[in-house]
C-alpha cells in the first residue's frame, strides 16, 4: 500500500476539536429528522436557518445569538457576544437590497461588538461544544448544543428544537453577577408579533405574525425559551430606522442591571419596517451569581412549528380553467406539537430523559475502538438527516431528496439509486427505511412492474408526472433491482414476515420486469440471468450491453427474492436461483478481464445510439476500472448473503480499484468533471482506464471522488481484507473536510448534505464483523481490527448498545429497547476450548458448534442487560 504510514491509519485520539482556521467552514446542524435545522458556526454564530422548509444555506435569522454580561456591584466587567473571531473574507456576500460583494461583513455576524479572540469546536454528533478562549475574560465559558438523536426513537429524534446549554465558571477573586442573553429574530415581515409567557417550569417569546392563515405557506412561529428560574427580558427590542435597534439593545445590555421590559402592543406593519430595520426581535435573559471558583449552567432552546410543507419546485401543470394552487401537506411533527411551545414545553419536561440517551448513544459510538476518521465518517454523515436533504411526510414517511441547492432540494423523490448506498436509516431508525420502501411500492411502480426511481410530492402524482426525470419513460435498473436487497434487509432487520408478505406481490412483479416482453430496455430480454439492454443507473446515463456493476445488483436481487419467495410458500423463487447461477458463470467467464471486471460492448453498435461526429456510443465504461463493479457483492455483504461473483475476483477487482482509481495527488490529474478534491488532497475515482483506451466521451462523472461511492468502495475493501486500503481511501475523504477547506458536516455531491454519504455507516458493520438476522433472532461480531481489545456500537431492530471484547471476556451490552436471542457467533471463539456464558450474572446453559453458540432456551435482554461470554 502507498502514501500513509499504518500507525496513522489506526490512531484512536478521539480528540475531534477544531481550533483556528480549522474552525472557518463549520456549520453544524441542530434540528429534528425531516424538522430542518439550524447551523452553529466553528466561532459560535447562529448560520443556515434551514426551519422554513427548504434549505437556507448562508443565511442568518435577523439577529439571532447570544452574549453574556458579569457585573460586580454594579460595575460591568464584561459585556461581550458569544462569538469568536470572524475569519477571512471580509468583503460581505451583500445584503438583501443590494447584491453582491463590497458592503462589508454582515451586521448579523455581529463581527462588529465584542466578542471573544477564538474558539475551540468539539463536534460529536448530535453533540457540539464549544469553547470561548479570551485571556482579557475573567470567566470561562463553554457551550454544548445538541437536538435529541436517539436511535430507535424516531419521535424524538425529529423534535423541531436546537438546544444550548451554557457552562460559565467564574475564574476572577470577586463575586459576579452573570446574565447570559438569548436573543431571536422574528422571520416575519408582516403583522408580526412577539409574546413572552411564564410557563412555570420555563419562559417563553413566542414569535409569530397574525398575517397568516394557518394553511398559508407561510404560516409559523418560533419560540426562545429558558429554564432559568431568574429571568429578565425585553418582548421587543427598540425599533427605530436605521441601525437605531442594535445600537440601543448594546447600550442596555452593556449597562449595569438587569432588562426592562419593552412592550409595543401594537402589531409592526410592513410599511413601519425601515430599511435598514426589517424585523422585531425579542430577548431572554437568565441571571445567576457566581462566586470566586463557582461554575453556573444556563439553558436555553430555539423551538419551531412551520406546520405546511409546500412544493414549490415542481408543483406539476395545472389543468385548463382550474384554479393553480401549490400542492402542500403538514409535516410530521406538526402532527406531535400544535407550535413551537408545545415542542419547548415536551422538551422541558423531557429534558433529562432526552439528553441522557442521545449522550449514552454519542458515547458509545464513539468510544468505538475504531480509528477517529471512521468515526468521524459514521457520525457525521447521521446529520444528513436533520439537514433539509430529509422531510417526514403527514404520516411519518421519510421522503429525501438527494442532497440540497441553496434554496431547494437537489434531484427530489428520494431516489432509489442514490438512497440505495444508505446504510444509516435501516439500523439506526428501521421503521424509517422500510416506510421509504411502502412508499415506493405505493406510489412508483406501473402494472407491468416497472418502477419510477423518484417520488414525486405528493406521492400520488408520482405515475402521471411527465417530466424527464420520473415519468413513464423512466425506470432505473440499479435503483430498482437495489430496491428489491433493501426489501430483504429490511426483512432479516425486523424479522417481520407479514411486512413483507404485505408487499411481495408487488416486490416479485419488479424483479420480474427485466425479463417482462413490455420492458422496451430489454434488460434481461432473454431470460438468462444477464442485463445486456439498456440500464439507466446512478450516474445519470444509460450503460448498454452486459457489465458486472448492473447485473451484480441483479444477482443479489435475484437471491434475495428467491429466499424471500421460499419463506412465503412462492414456487417461483427456484426460478429465480437457477437464473442467478447461469448469470453468475457468464458473468464469471465473460466480464473479468484478469484484474477488474468490465462492460462488455461494441462502441460502435447500431443497437445504440452512436454520436455521428464521435462515431461511437457515448457515456460508457469499456474496458474502464469502475468503482462501483462489484457493487453487488457489498450489499450482499451487509445483508449476510454469502459471495455472488466468485470470491478471488471480487478481491482482484477491489485491488485493482485502489490500484488504479486512488489517487495519491489531485494536483496533476485532468478532470473536466465537478471538483470535489484538488491540489494534494487524495481520493478514488470513479472510473479510470489502465489501458489508455477510455472512450472519446466516457461515462459522466468518471473523473471525480464522490464520497458515498468511495465509502462504499473503501468498506468493501475491509470486508474483502483489504483493511489498510480501504481505510486509507476512508481516511482521504475525511481530510478533506478538515474545517478550512470543507464543512466536516456537509459532504457535498450534487449538492449539500448528500444523501448517498450515509454509505459511511456500513464500515462500522464491516470492521465489527457485524451479523443480523432476526428471523432466527442471531447476532454475531468478527472484529477486524484491535481484536484482543474491541469495542464497538451496534444498532438493530428493537435495541442498540455496546460489543466488547477484552481480556478474554465477550460482553453484549443492551443499553436502549429489548433484544431476543437465539443464537451468537463471532470468530473470537476460535482456539478457545470453553465458554461459560452469563446474562446478568446468572449462568445460561448454551450449545456450541464451531464459532457459533445456541441457546437452549432464547434469552431476553433488556436495557441494562448484560451478556457475558468468557473465554477459556
């Protein structure tokens, strides 16, 4: 292997703090599962309010933040924002009236007043923290924020809530009286209206506008509140025109005391908004005394409820003389909470429980023994999910687009060939993966079996949408043969036959399309277990003739439904083994070229179009070395299916993928293609051509790294034992989300928060050697690397927790949901003459044969419990 040395690949310091310039590109998300966010920035800002249903990156709400204030008897000692310094550029992005550059920082960057020098950012997703460093500052502050991410608890994991809790220690030799200030800006323009309210156990602003109907898109509110029992606040700050109202807060809050109320009692219309004062905002002010040493906690929460999700990027045609409203529906959490009180009010009164187990989850997770940038791979990639990439339908469908643009989602439908490489959904939030899946039988598929790869909103106009992308001409072979192992998963997950006889008419009815004499792409025309039709897949063309990448998925498509047809009584799943093994062989003699596998076609076959001035076929991969070729077997991995292509070229090809496709250097390497990485950042490639005879026009895409390729690529190295390669793939991404150069919560593709980057978490199932299958309730670990001192999270079905090995003691630790066994493998077992097995200290009798034990009777394991394995 190249480049990186070995102890660099294997360096646990699980430190994860961004400091200096590190700190630049960070915006980390805080919000709910399909509830938007908000970004808190490396320095401490309030950035990308992403809550009005649909993505908002670069923005700031008005003045939104926070700052604090230490008095001694009467004499203010400090007064200054909760930011950091604000790094380079300074020239502004411009405002809302005039675009462009040459105005400036933005005012609401608050890079104007003081503030502390810099900040250290630690980021362990769901959790943030900051420290603000000023040595001229007598107090030390921290902050840690988070949203509840609790797996296996989709509810409250999509509470619409950004949480901050403040720890302020007093280091000066005086008594201080500190006030910590939250203030928040109204987003209304009109009408707009702020109401402070004690609740008892918290206070509350809730901001709002009484121009809105409650089914108007607009329709909304925010709340600020904190649980302080000492609070002061303003309802409005002062209005005034120009820069009137953060002047006098600055000077109030600079001041010794405490706030004085301001009231107006009279709704702010458009026409009083000046222009250089366009919206109201309110403060909350908790007040502690803190003595020489003393540390206090100050708490405060952004809650929000913008209840109507509207389709604004493609609302469809409207027919002739009906009236064109936009179709639109109420989110998910909407169905939960009334407004953005109800939402504070539940998280108040839950605040304990919430935090407790999304820490106990981030703790285990990342206590895994398990290099940092795997880590950092798995855990940052979960925020897809609270980012505007994901939204939950009224019933509490997950529905994604592909990644987001600056003002709406990317590439809509939750698309089947993008969101077939996510891992995350299935073993972290299982109820999710598999609505997805209703979903697409639901809305997508056409009486002969063939499937839209993108859902169109609402669903139900997914079969009579026209467009380019979704409508009738459209089916894509890998997002639907992908489909189908996603179905299986989700089976083996949750064990729940009746699931998946609910829907296996219609699972069969697609696999059996390819060969369907309707399907005019021919995909399996002949019925011989190969696809030499055409294939539309994932990098957006369509691949002719036969190729290892398409019928892969076929194949594990195939084996999947046979087993799946053989558990509910369907002879036809005979037919679908023997076709899987006449195609494996051909696939086997025909598509391995000694080193890789490839596509086989004839670039000038009059089957397909050829370019006239190119004289030949464009947008194909020949004889190229693709990184998704055995893309197949690394589901059939992941779901515990054994080997679909012969084993020694399935390690060949991944040998030859980081032999030919990693690049150590971008600097001088061509690509004409989007620029993910440059100059000496390292990274795979998508396709590249050993031999020199890469098509005139090859495939789209061929010349960049896109991550979720790459981590599908890197894990299925580890699983083929290929450990340093793929992490040393792995490890190249991850550089280049530094802080500086990238957003190390914001990998990109087509666009921000990508949906395909969730492929990361399958390398935490790869280096733990994890197994599932809940039809026969077995669960097995086979660590790949630090095997004699192992720990790893684990997630599944109905419980999640912690597998570790050390010292000659296997223990399975449940520490969320319940978890039935029957049986447990794991290769540590090996050379061990004896087990002794106990469940909370209490012996339980078991039978051995090989690395697999049984249960003589199946144990029960709750949360708390214990299952112990010593080794002898």
């Amino acid at each position: 292997m190249n480049g990186q040395k070995p102890n660099d690949l294997y360096k646990m310091e699980k430190s994860f703090t961004y400091t200096g310039s590190k700190t630049n590109e960070i915006s980390f998300p805080l919000g709910g599962i399909g509830s938007g966010c908000i970004g808190l920035a490396g320095n401490g800002r309030l950035i990308d309010w992403e809550i009005f249903n649909r993505p908002n990156k670069n923005s700031y709400n008005g003045f939104s933040f926070f700052a604090i204030k230490a008095e001694h008897k009467g004499e203010v000692r400090v007064a200054k924002v909760l930011n950091g310094d604000l790094h380079p550029q300074y020239s502004g992005r411009g405002n809302e009236k005039f675009r462009g550059f040459g105005f400036g920082v933005e005012r609401e960057s608050l890079a104007g007043f003081p503030h502390f020098t810099s900040t250290s950012f630690k980021g362990e997703y769901p959790f943030g923290e900051i420290q603000f460093i000023d040595d001229q500052v007598p107090l030390d502050v921290k902050l840690t924020a988070f949203n509840p991410l609790i797996p296996l608890n989709d509810k409250d994991s999509s509470i619409p809530a950004a949480i901050f809790t403040y720890e302020v220690v007093n280091t000066s030799h005086e008594e201080l009286d500190i006030s910590l200030v939250g203030n928040l800006s109204n987003p209304f323009t009109k009408d707009a209206w702020n109401d402070f309210t004690d609740f008892g156990d918290y206070k509350g602003i809730k901001l709002s506008s009484t121009h809105f109907k409650e089914e108007d898109r607009e329709f909304g509110d925010l709340t600020l509140s904190t649980d302080s029992e000492e609070v002061s606040y303003q309802t409005y700050w002062y209005r005034g025109g120009w820069f009137d109202n953060l002047t006098v807060f600055w000077k109030e809050f600079a001041a010794p005391g405490k706030f004085k109320d301001r009231n107006y009692n009279l709704i702010r219309e458009q026409a009083a908004i000046a222009t250089y004062n366009r919206n109201d905002v309110c403060l909350l002010s908790s007040h502690k005394k803190l003595a020489p040493g003393e540390k206090g906690v100050f708490r405060f929460m952004i809650t929000w409820n913008f209840p109507n999700y509207v389709n604004f990027w493609n609302p469809g045609e409207c027919r002739d003389g009906e009236k064109c409203e936009l179709p639109s529906w109420k989110n998910y959490y909407a169905t939960l909470f009334e407004d953005s009180t109800k939402s504070a009010a539940y998280v108040w009164n839950n605040f304990d429980r919430l935090y407790r187990d999304s820490l106990s989850f981030k703790d285990t997770l990342f206590h895994s023994t398990l290099p940092d940038y795997v880590i950092d791979a798995v855990s940052s990639n979960i925020s897809i999910l609270k980012s505007p990439t994901c939204a939950r339908l009224t019933d509490g469908t997950l529905y994604g687009f592909e990644g987001c643009h600056g003002q709406e989602g990317c590439c809509e439908g939750t698309c089947t060939h993008v969101w077939n490489y996510e891992q995350v959904t299935p073993f972290l939030f299982p109820s999710l993966a598999r609505s997805m899946i209703n979903s697409e039988y639901k809305a997508t598929m056409y009486d002969n079996g063939k499937m839209a790869f993108r859902i169109m909103l609402p669903i139900e106009r997914t079969l009579m949408d026209t467009s380019d992308c979704a409508g009738p001409e459209r089916a894509a072979a890998d997002g639907q043969m992908g489909t189908i192992i996603k179905v299986y998963r989700e089976w083996k997950i949750s064990g729940d036959t009746a699931w998946l006889k609910s829907i296996w008419l219609k699972v069969k009815k697609s696999l059996e399309f390819a060969w369907n004499p309707t399907n005019m792409d021919w995909w399996d025309k002949d019925c011989d277990g190969v696809m030499e039709g055409i294939q539309h897949h994932t990098l957006d063309v369509e691949i002719y003739g036969p190729n290892s990448y398409i019928s892969g998925l076929y194949h594990g498509a195939l084996l999947c439904a046979s087993e799946m047809a053989e558990a509910l009584g369907d002879e036809a799943g005979k037919k679908y083994v023997e076709l899987y093994e006449k195609g494996r062989k051909w696939v086997g003699e025909n598509l391995f070229n000694g080193e890789y596998f490839h596509q086989l076609i004839d670039l000038q076959d009059e089957r397909f179009p050829i370019d006239p001035e190119l004289e030949e076929i464009k947008y194909q991969i020949g004889e190229g070395c693709h990184i998704d070729q055995v893309l197949g077997q690394w589901h059939a991995h992941i779901i515990g299916l054994g080997y679909i292509f012969d084993q020694d070229k399935v390690k060949k090809a991944l040998e030859s993928i980081y032999k030919y496709n990693f690049i150590e250097t971008m600097r001088d390497y061509p690509n004409a293609c989007r620029i993910y990485s440059l100059n000496d950042e390292k990274g795979l490639l998508i396709s590249t051509w050993p031999k020199g005879n890469s098509p005139k026009v090859p495939v789209p895409y061929a010349d960049e790294t896109m991550h979720g390729f790459e981590y599908q690529a890197a894990c299925h190295m580890i699983y083929e034992g290929l450990i340093e390669e793929g992490l040393n793939a792995v490890k190249a991404v991850r550089d280049r989300y530094d802080g500086e150069r990238r957003n190390p919560w914001n990998e990109i593709e087509c666009g921000s928060n990508y949906a395909r980057s969730m492929a990361s978490y399958s390398l935490l199932l790869a280096l733990s050697g994890f197994q599932f299958d809940m039809l026969r309730k077995h669960i097995g670990f086979n660590p790949k690397i630090n095997q004699e001192q192992f720990q790893s999270f684990w997630s599944l079905n109905r419980a999640w927790g912690n597998f570790i090995h050390q010292n000659g003691e296997i223990q399975l630790v449940v520490s969320y949901g319940s978890l039935e066994l029957s049986s447990f493998q794991s290769d540590l077992f090996d050379g061990k003459e004896t087990i002794e097995v106990y469940l909370n200290d209490k012996p339980v009798a078991v039978d051995r044969m090989g690395n697999a034990i049984t249960f003589a009777l199946a144990v029960q394991l709750e949360a708390g419990s214990r299952l112990v394995m010593l080794l002898k």
